[in-house]
C-alpha cells in the first residue's frame, strides 16, 4: 500500500458532485524545479456549489511537495510519483497525474563524439559522419542534426 501525504487548496467550482479530471495524465519536473498543477486539472460536473477545496495527496512527499494554498509542486529528489487529487470529500471524482521528477545532472550533456573521428578525405570524396550525445545521467542521443 502506498502513503500518501495530504493538503487542501480551495478553488472555486459550481456543481453537486464536482469530479475531476486531468488534462494530462504524466508530466516531468526537475529537482528544485516548481510547477503550478492546477492548470493541468479540470473540475467537471458543474452544479450550484460556490467552492470546493481540492485535496493532493502525494505517493511519496520525499521526491515531491505540494503547496496546500496554492497547489504548487516542487521536485525534491529523483523519481516517480503518483499525485491524487480529490474536489472536496468526492471519492469517486478524483483523478492522478503522473509525475516524473528528473534529477540533477540529467539534461546536462558530458560528451559529444562524432564517427569516424578522423578521416583522410581525397577532393570530391564525400564521408557520412554519425554524432552521438553523451548526457550526464548516462543517456545516449543518436538524434543529432
């Protein structure tokens, strides 16, 4: 079973049951990066109630914290976490987004090689060469134009 930590932000919503959806299931966000995730929630199920406080609850608030006021999160160690967010007491309407947090040093390119790495050309000869990028955390980019 996963733990979840839990805070509430109030939003103005209209609806008898308010449910919620997410604009996009996954999204990443670097080590001490913030990001604002209301915009990536959508309230449904509009009605007549003036306001509704959303609850996030985070799988693991070692990797990812959230701003109970203003649901802003911030990326606090590498991982993946599952962040639960409920309108008000309704079980049935919440949803999850997927949150990738990257950490330090990916992104961040160590070495660029470039194959054959030397070549004895005649005039008029043309050569193919292949780039690679050697990313910091390990990853290799053959997509080089």
């Amino acid at each position: 079973m996963v733990g979840f930590s839990a805070c509430a932000t109030p939003v103005a919503v209209v609806g008898d049951a308010p449910a919620l959806t997410a604009v996009q299931a996954g999204m990443a966000i670097t080590v001490g990066e913030e990001k604002d995730l209301l915009p990536f929630i959508r309230v449904v199920n509009t009605g007549a109630v003036p306001f509704v406080p959303l609850t996030w609850e985070v799988s693991n608030p070692a990797l990812l914290s959230i701003d109970p006021v203003t649901g802003r999160a911030r990326g606090l160690a590498a991982g993946s976490v599952v962040v639960q967010v409920r309108a008000g007491a309704n079980q049935a309407g919440a949803t999850q987004l997927v949150i990738d947090v990257i950490g330090e040093g990916s992104g961040v390119v160590k070495d660029v090689r470039v194959l054959p790495g030397s070549h004895h050309m005649a005039v008029g000869e043309s050569v193919n060469l292949v780039a690679q990028v050697f990313m910091q955390d390990g990853q290799v980019n053959g997509n080089v134009v």
